[in-house]
C-alpha cells in the first residue's frame, strides 16, 4: 500500500527559533487508518501534525512525499476556536471550506447538514456564531476539519470540553473517513482513548518518532523504557491495564 504521506529524512525549524522543532523524522502513513499521534509536551507534535497537513514551508531538511498535494488536499483542526467571523451562521461557516474549493451553495449546505449530523450538532446550524459556547465552537471547528473531500483529515486535541455523547460521535466519524480510505491523524493527551481508537499509531521516544501497528499499552511502555522522557514513562506506568482502564476501553468500544 503506497503512504499517504511519507516523511524522508523530515526537519523543521520555526523562523523565530533557535533550534529545529522536528530532525530526522522518517515516517510512513498509511490511507484508510486511523493513527494516533503520542508525544510529550516539547516533542514537535502540533509541528509534525501542521507538516502532514502541508502548512509548513520553513523547510529545516529532507522533505514530505505523498500521493496527495500537500495543503490542498488536507483539512486541519488544531484543538482552538476555529469560528471565522466571516460569516454570521454555523451553516455558512461550515460552508467556507467547501466554497474555498468551488462547491456550489446546494452541495454546501447538504454537506453540512450531513456532517451536522453525524456530530449531533444539527440543532447549531442557524445559530449565530457569537452565540456558541466554547464546546460548541469546538464541534464546529472539528465539523469544518471534517466536511472537506480531502485525503487526510488532522485533529489536534479534539476531546477536550466534549461530553461523552459528542466524543463519541467525532471517534464515529472518524471511523467513518478511515473507511473510505482516508488517513484520519488524531493527537491526544489520553493514552486510553489514543490506543483505543486507532489502527495505528505514531509515539515519540528517545528523540525519535516510531511508528507502531495495532498499538497496545505494552508498545508504549516498551518504546516509553527506551527514552529518558518522565511523562511517557508515567503513562506507562499509570495505565498498566487495570480494570478501570478495561472498563473504559470497553465503553469506548461500545461507543464508537
């Protein structure tokens, strides 16, 4: 199977900082997959995710390949306020992706009553976007990351404020873009939704970053014990598969 992206001999560094945020990445990702993204704070990340999503140009060394054009056939949700202010409803804002790629107004607003939908945020529509509470105007954002026809779809942090109906309805339409062989990149703080909604995974450890299939507690435990990075160590540790743990494992399971 060819990658949707493939990072060869991959760094970055920002114009305003002194030392590259990314070196020597040399990643494969595949299409039809989930993949969660694991790393400590100061791993570069958010950086490897904007990388994927083709809004970097400050190239450090080596570069990205893929079977997709970088920045236009990538949507990108980076965990904040993602309302425009352009336009006055969540129907046209969910819209602005779409007109950007000369979809006429019908298809528009049938996509995004469909993904309105399968968010459960179809009662937002017509609401105001100066009227969203900050869980709301993150389900819009993660919307308008979803709506586009493209080849990856990048959430950043997207569980935070969410409660556990909309959790679940983001991990489903996910689910449902990894099926229609798109690669769907999702980076997490919590190791438990991160093994347990992924095929795939993307962990960082002794400066590195690996790519594990069907990852398991066991894998970043066993990539955690090669690196010096206390947090990775910890996760390990903390999430040895108790029982509460199985017990949230299943509940995702059932509701996704």
């Amino acid at each position: 199977m060819n990658p949707a992206i493939r990072f060869i001999d991959y760094g970055f560094t920002y114009a305003s900082g002194d030392k590259p945020a990314l070196v020597n990445v040399n990643l494969d990702l595949l299409p039809g997959r989930i993949t969660s993204v694991i790393a400590p704070q100061g791993a570069g990340k958010t950086t490897l995710l904007r990388a994927a999503a083709g809004l970097l140009g400050e190239i450090y060394n080596g570069e990205v390949k893929g079977s997709l054009q970088l920045g236009e056939s990538a949507a990108f949700f980076d965990g904040y306020v993602q309302v425009t202010l352009a336009v006055e409803t969540v129907r046209e804002e969910l819209g602005l992706p779409l007109f950007a790629a000369g979809v006429n107004r019908a298809e528009r607003d049938a996509r995004a009553v469909a993904i309105s939908r399968q968010l459960g945020i179809e009662y937002l529509l017509d609401r105001h976007v100066t009227e969203l509470s900050g869980g709301e105007e993150k389900l819009v954002g993660i919307a308008a990351a979803l709506i586009p026809d493209v080849q990856v779809h990048v959430l950043d942090e997207p569980f935070e404020q969410l409660d556990v109906a909309h959790f679940a309805a983001v991990i489903r339409a996910a689910k449902l873009r990894a099926r229609r062989g798109r690669l769907v990149l999702v980076a997490t703080s919590s190791l438990d939704v991160a093994l347990n909604i992924a095929d795939s995974a993307l962990l960082f450890s002794n400066d590195m970053w690996h790519s594990v299939e069907t990852p398991s507690y066991s894998d970043v435990a066993r990539l955690a014990m090669l690196g010096e990075s206390p947090v990775m160590t910890f996760l390990s540790e903390h999430h040895s598969d108790p029982t509460g743990v199985r017990r949230f494992r299943d509940a995702v399971r059932r509701a996704s």
